[in-house]
C-alpha cells in the first residue's frame, strides 16, 4: 500500500541524494576519506545494497549499483503506468458498454409497458365481447324458450 510506496521513494531518493553527492566530489576512485563522511550519515541497507562503509572503498560500484537500482525502479514505474492505461481504456470501454446497455434496457422496459398496456386493452375488450356475447347467447336461447 501507501506505507510501502512511501519506503521506496524515501529510498530512492536516498539513493539518489548518495549517487549525486559522488558524481559531485572531486573524489577519485580510491580516495575514500572524502567518501566517509556520506558512509557515516546513516548505515542502510538498500534493496540488497552493502551498507555506504562497506562500499566506500569503491565509489564506482556504489554508483553503479544506486543508478541500476534507479533504472529497476524506472522500469518498474513504466510497467505500472503502461498497466494503469490498459486498466483505464478497459474501464473506460466497460462504461460505455454499460451505458449501451442502460438505454437498450431503458427501450426494452418502455417497449414492455407498451405491450402490457395493449395487453391490458386487448383482455377488457376481450371481456366486454364475452359479456355481450354472453348476453346475446342469453337473450337468444331466453327468448326462444
């Protein structure tokens, strides 16, 4: 969740903060008393990383090792926004259907009030025709008796 994502942006942008103040410094590679100061701000373990003291000797690798990361991470981040679209047009499309859907069942319900209402119709004039029918089968077989 939410905790997570916050743990992996501080961590990145530890990583980051750590690769840039390298790439900054006159530092070369071997000189690790410029490096020590950064190693002792704070001894972390980053996604498998070695800790900045165990690193320090070889700036280089410690380098290499922040920009992979970053380059995981950045891959990682276009994975999750290519999902995120393909999820969004797939709900976008699922609304629209849905929408169709609506106005033909909002046809279709209107359609079966028509029919209910001419069915309606049809059975009190098939009634009236019964009762009239039946009044003349009455007043026919009354009146010949």
């Amino acid at each position: 969740g939410g905790r997570g994502s916050q743990d992996r942006n501080f961590r990145l942008k530890e990583a980051i903060l750590a690769a840039k103040k390298v790439l900054m410094s006159d530092v070369q590679v071997g000189q690790t008393d410029a490096l020590a100061p950064m190693a002792s701000e704070k001894e972390t373990e980053f996604n498998g990383l070695r800790s900045l003291s165990d690193m320090r000797k070889d700036s280089t690798m410690l380098i290499r090792k922040y920009l992979d990361e970053i380059e995981r991470l950045e891959g990682q981040l276009l994975r999750y926004r290519r999902h995120t679209r393909q999820l969004e047009s797939e709900l976008r499309e699922a609304r629209e259907d849905l929408q169709k859907d609506e106005e033909i069942f909002d046809e279709k319900c209107a359609e079966m009030k028509e029919l209910s209402d001419q069915n309606e119709e049809l059975r009190r004039e098939l009634w009236e025709a019964r009762q009239t029918n039946s009044n003349e089968v009455f007043r026919a077989g009354g009146g010949g008796a």
